[in-house]
C-alpha cells in the first residue's frame, strides 16, 4: 500500500469534510461516529465537490443535487447518483492521517 500524509488529526473537525488533494485525486476527509473516512472528492452524478457537503449518519451529501454517499462503501443512498464513489483505506500515525488513494475499498455491484 501507498499511503500518503493528508493532514493533522487534529485539523479534522467531528463531521465536517476537509478536502486535500493526494498524488492528485480529490479526496474528502471526514471525521465521524469516532473515525476517520477518505472518499473521492468528485460527486459520481455531477462533477462537483463532495467536501462542500453535509455530513450526517455516516454519508456525505452532494450539495448540488442531494445525493448521498456512505464514507464506508461509497454506495449512493439515493438518486440521482446511482454509481459509488472511490473509498480509500485511512491510517493514523502519530497524530497526522494518511490515506492510500492507489487502493480504491468500493465494489461496483
């Protein structure tokens, strides 16, 4: 596995997205229910930023047209997105986060 630093834990505020961008790919940090989630940034219905949504029982809500994605599986919860979105395998070491974008945890089904 590849990971990468993605920022201070410390930075991460309880359900509020922070957006980074590693060996570039857009990902959403979220801190939530106790741990840490990375989610590609790019909404799979429209090509907008997922970090400028909610965050809300473990699911991240696109801004523009509602839908949500869970931060484990990526899967949609709802329409109009009906693809998942990339899910990354998070660490914490010594207070700072990493993330390993080259291995994508969502199953397409």
């Amino acid at each position: 596995m590849a990971f990468v630093r993605a920022c201070d834990l410390s930075e991460l505020e309880s359900d509020t997205p922070k957006r980074v961008e590693l060996d570039g790919t857009p990902v959403s940090v979220v801190r939530t229910e106790g741990e840490v989630f990375a989610i590609n940034d790019i909404c799979s219905h429209a090509n907008v930023s997922l970090s400028e949504g909610e965050v809300e029982d473990c699911q991240i809500e696109c801004w523009l047209h509602g839908s949500a994605f869970d931060l484990r599986t990526g899967k949609p919860s709802g329409l109009p997105a009906t693809r998942p979105v990339p899910v990354y395998p998070v660490q914490i070491e010594g207070g700072s986060v990493h993330v390993d974008v080259t291995a994508s945890l969502t199953q397409e089904s």
